[in-house]
C-alpha cells in the first residue's frame, strides 16, 4: 500500500482494527485504546477529511467520509475489519458498513445520534470562538481544555506565533451542519453486522435515540450508558469503556460477536 499521510499504524499483526476519530480530533487521540487493542489484530487509524495530517480537503458529505474508509479497507485487503468510532467516527463507521457490509465485520459507535435534524452550529460557534487561540504552549492547551488536556494536545499544530486547531473551524462547521439538515436511519437498517452503542451518561445527543439504534440494527445492537461520562467516554471512563469493548471485538475477531 502507498505510503498515506492519512494512516497511522499503531501496531499488531491480523484482521485489520480501524478507529475513527471525532469531530475536531485525530486518529492520534486513539492513542491509549490503541494499546489495549495490540493483541487482536492490526490497529489503524484514519485522519478524516479537514483533520489531522489528511490532504483530503472540506467540507464533505458523510457519504464521501464513508467512502474513505471503503478505500482504505480495499487497500489494506486484510478482511473485513472491526470499526470504532467516536462521535462523527461513528457515524462514518455505520454508513461504511452499510454501504459496504463485505469490509466491516462488526461497530463499535460512541456517543453519537443518527438523527439530529433542527440543530444548528450556531450554538457552538461563540464557544469554539471564543477560544485563546493561538495557545501559548502545550501547557496551556492543556490547562484549558481540562479534564480533555491530553486529548486536544493531540488535535494542534504549532505555527510561528503559537498552537492552532489543525482543523479549520469553517470545515468543522460545514461538516456539523448536515447533520441538522438530514437522518441517516435507513443506512442503520442497511448494517447488518454486530454493533455496540456506547452512550455518554451526559450525552448531548437526542435522548433515547442511542438505545433505538441499537435496538433497530439488522445485525444484532447491544447499548450501553456508561455512568460519570461527557462525550469522551473513552477518555472520562477508559476503564469502563474498555471492559465493554474488549470482549465485544474479541468476539467479533472469532466470529461470535452479537447482542451480549
């Protein structure tokens, strides 16, 4: 396979292990469950479009996301992988594995709703606005983004005069905002593989919507809520998220996974 400046191999031998990041992040956030997920097959990451070190600009359609993913499988051609996603990356995870059920083998999604038509971005833009950017250090990015410090270390860029996103705000928006504009329930009713829907106990996602994507997946859905987290579950409960994920891609690599 080309050398991608998109991938970021984290290790492992076996049927490939993608994780996809959210909105604003990197695959690089995958870091820490990246480690855990070693053992069980080769653990991948992608940088979306508008992300990371990716040369693929936006805004795009969740469709074109989607369709990177269905690329990078094919090159990879190592079998149907496990997907993860985290928010937005979950939302890539299920239309990919609609779209193209012979490349995903079973989905994980984080705390992300399939249907949030009526929102705007406009709530969000006067916080990410407000923001100190550039940030004077790494330090500082992580004194303000606590308890994520960690997390957003890995989502700037240092430029001359101090740290900046490296995703554009303006791409960020564009992408967010169709989100608002449409529902992606039938792409759920095309995913017939296993999926585990791991909600935040303080989701800002639709109430109840998370546990009907479950309950509504053709393969077979198992949800949980996972106590004491925000968005990040991964990152406010590691612990918790990896004793519902490991044995769930454990059962998925040796052709068992299903409802727990």
């Amino acid at each position: 396979m080309a050398e991608r400046t998109d991938l970021v191999e984290f290790g492992g031998a076996g049927p490939p292990i993608l994780l996809l990041h959210g909105l604003m992040g990197r695959a690089r956030t995958w870091w820490q469950v990246a480690q855990w997920l070693l053992p069980y097959g080769r653990v991948l990451g992608l940088d979306a479009r508008a992300h990371g070190r990716s040369e693929r600009a936006g805004p795009c359609s969740t469709e074109d996301f989607a369709d990177d993913v269905d690329e990078l499988l094919r090159e990879v051609d190592a079998g149907p992988a496990v997907v993860l996603g985290h928010s937005m990356g979950g939302l890539h995870a299920l239309v990919a594995a609609a779209r193209s059920p012979e490349l995903v083998r079973a989905v994980v999604v984080e705390d992300m709703a399939v249907d949030q038509r009526g929102r705007t971005v406009d709530t969000w833009r006067p916080v990410f606005e407000s923001w100190p950017v550039p940030f004077e250090s790494l330090a500082h990015v992580r004194q303000f983004f606590t308890p994520y410090g960690d997390y957003f270390t890995e989502c700037v860029e240092e430029r001359a005069d101090g740290y900046h996103l490296i995703a554009e705000l303006s791409d960020l928006y564009a992408i967010a905002a169709e989100w608002g504009e449409r529902e992606y329930w039938g792409y759920v009713d095309e995913v017939h593989c296993p999926v585990l829907v791991v909600e935040a106990e303080r989701t800002a996602m639709p109430e109840g919507q998370q546990a009907e994507l479950a309950r509504r997946v053709p393969g077979g859905g198992t949800h949980i809520r996972v106590p004491g987290t925000g968005h990040l579950v991964h990152e406010d409960a590691p612990e918790a998220y990896r004793a519902a994920v490991e044995p769930f891609v454990r059962r998925a690599l040796s052709g068992s996974a299903g409802p727990a």
